[in-house]
C-alpha cells in the first residue's frame, strides 16, 4: 500500500495566551492520526505566558513541539518552522482561529484531487470579543464592501484564486520557489503565491476546508491591522509587483483622491469632486449596511452545522458604518505611508 502523506503544521505565535490552547486543541482534534501529524509552534519569545502552555500542552501531545524565533516577525516563524518540517505537507495556521475535526485532511484530499500546489478555505469570520462592536467588525470581514472582495473572504466560492488564507502547501514547492519573503511581514502570503503562480503552480480555494478567524475586537486593534496592511502593500510593489491587484489599491486611491479635493477645495472643481465622492461614499456606506441588517434579521442561522455557532446580531448593523470607514481609510492612509518611506524601504533591498 502507498505511505500515506504526513503534515507539519506551522503556527507562528507571539504573546498569544488567550487563543492559542483554544486554537491548539483544534489542532490537535484532528481526524487524521497523531503519528501523521507534526505541529510546530514557533514562538517570538513571547513574555504573556504564552509560552507556559505551549510547554504544556506538548507534555499532553507528544506531536506539538515549541520551536523559539529570536526574530519574532510571523515570515521569520514560517521559515523556521519550513526549515524543521518533515511532512510531505506544510499546513500554515493562524492563531487567531479555529479549525474543524476534518480541517487537515480536507486540505490533504483537496490538494490530491486538484493538483494545485497550495489550497485553503473560506476565512469565516468571529467576533474577537463578546461586545456589540466586535460583533459589527465581524460582519464588516464577511461585507464584499468591507474587504474588497477577495474570495476567500466571503461567499463560498470554490475554484482556483489568486491566493488562500492560510494555506497547505506541498513541502518541495518550497525548495523551487524559496520561502517566505521576510521583508513583507503583512503581505508575505499573496507575494509568495504570486511566485508559485510564476512558476506553473495553483491556488485553490474549497469551501471544504473550514476554518474560522476571530477578527480584531475593536476599533483601535482593527485601525492598526489595516494601516500596516496598507503599508505592506505598498511594499510589495518593487518586490513582487505582479502579487498586487487592483483591489487592493482602491483605497489609496479614495483615501488620496478625498485629501487633493479636500485640500483644493476652494477651487469649484474640487469642491464638486468632493462632494461627489463623499455623498458616493456614504450613500455606499448606508446601502451595504442596511443589506446586512437585513441579512442579520433573518431568522437561519448563516453557518449552521458548522462546529464555531454564532448568534445573527442585526444591532451590530447598526456600527457597520463606522466600521467600514476605519477599514478604508486606515489601509489607504498605512498606504499613503507606504509610499512616503519607500526611499528608506528601498535600501534595504539593496544588495
């Protein structure tokens, strides 16, 4: 009988004390046996105590092995852990989430039967806190107008993307097309996809592989995420133009477009561009989240069967506006940053 494959699970973690035994036992519950999986966490040296049950939970399961990342950036964890792997899979996971029983041998089936060098599912999303707020900053994860519609962000698409969250790689693709770049610590896995797609590979997105990511919690924590998303981004353009898309520039353009007609106001022009896109804009902002009151409102469950439930919450609707804008203008302004440190950015591509 042919072998049948092994998985190294690659978790990258840092002061993550209040997810990470959730998200590890998730892990662990897997329906594929202990001896075929091999879950390295690699640890930035974190000082919350994360690390404690890190130790902990490996004196529970032999299979979990904590590996420590001096660097403590996640792209530097990823390689450390690539480097140690010994599956003939690497499953990339993410702290902030869950993972259903079937999660790994979802990604193992989908993988044999497309052929594609990195599948992954739908980044379902959860609330990071119990309050109203986080409640709205879920839903926004899940609005074609939150997130710019990437496919792995909403819907249930299945067919080959662009890119996946998180990913299942076969382990030798990483020998042809190199690891994970570790000057783009935000935008590393769509410029490493961007590089398998190069080389002939695929990405493949199925609805069945299931897992769920707990979004920021509130307002600030969201603010920060997208602002160094958004420096990230534009990063990636002199290293890897061809990961970019338009998508994901859109808010640079809206967010520097409202600062020239803002600026230049007094000028008729100007003041009519302004008005436009701001009227434009919030009429947007009203439309998609009076849809997704509606959509909360009904009385399905939108998940049900699944293992991570949630409760429909049509108040949260009500702080989408909000929300929506601190996810633009927060990537459009971390871009507009991009640019202005690119000079500085730039010399350390230098060789």
């Amino acid at each position: 009988m042919p072998q049948l494959p092994t998985v190294t699970v690659i978790l990258p973690v840092r002061n993550e004390a209040g997810r990470i035994a959730g998200c590890l036992e998730s892990i662990v519950n897997q329906d594929l046996a202990a001896d075929r999986v091999e879950i390295l966490a690699v640890d930035g040296m974190s000082g919350d105590g994360t690390r404690e049950i890190l130790r902990g939970m490996h004196a529970a399961h032999a299979n979990i092995h904590l590996i420590d990342n001096p660097r403590k950036s996640v792209t530097a964890a990823l390689n450390i852990g690539i480097k140690a792997a010994h599956g003939d899979f690497i499953i990339r996971c993410d702290a902030h989430a869950a993972y259903a029983p079937d999660y790994l041998s979802s990604c193992l089936a989908v993988a044999k039967a497309t052929g594609a060098g990195n599948v992954g599912g739908h980044a379902r999303s959860l609330p990071g806190s119990s309050t109203l707020m986080a409640r709205a900053i879920m839903l926004a994860h899940a609005s074609f107008f939150g997130l710019g519609g990437a496919r792995f962000r909403s819907g249930e698409y299945e067919g080959y993307v662009d890119t996946v969250w998180p990913g299942c790689y076969r382990k030798e693709l990483f020998a042809e097309v190199g690891g994970y770049n570790e000057l783009l610590p935000r935008s590393e896995d769509i410029e490493l996809n961007a590089r398998l797609r190069k080389a002939g590979h695929t990405c493949y997105l199925s609805k069945r592989i299931r897992a769920w990511y707990y979004c920021r919690p509130d307002l600030a924590s969201l603010f920060r995420q997208r602002f160094l998303d958004g420096i990230g981004i534009i990063r990636t353009l002199p290293v890897n133009a061809g990961a970019v898309g338009m998508r994901h520039l859109i808010p640079l353009i809206f967010v520097a477009s409202l600062l020239v007609s803002g600026t230049l106001a007094a000028l008729p022009v100007f003041h009519a561009l302004l008005f436009a896109e701001t009227g434009a804009y919030a009429a947007a902002l009203i439309f998609f989240s009076v849809a997704m009151y509606c959509e909360e409102r009904k009385p399905d469950d939108p998940i049900a069967g699944d293992e991570q439930q949630r409760q429909r919450s049509p108040a949260a609707a009500l702080l989408l506006p909000p929300v929506f804008i601190t996810l633009h203008v927060a990537y459009g302004l971390g871009s507009l940053w991009g640019i202005a440190t690119l000079p500085f950015f730039m010399r350390r591509l230098a060789p």
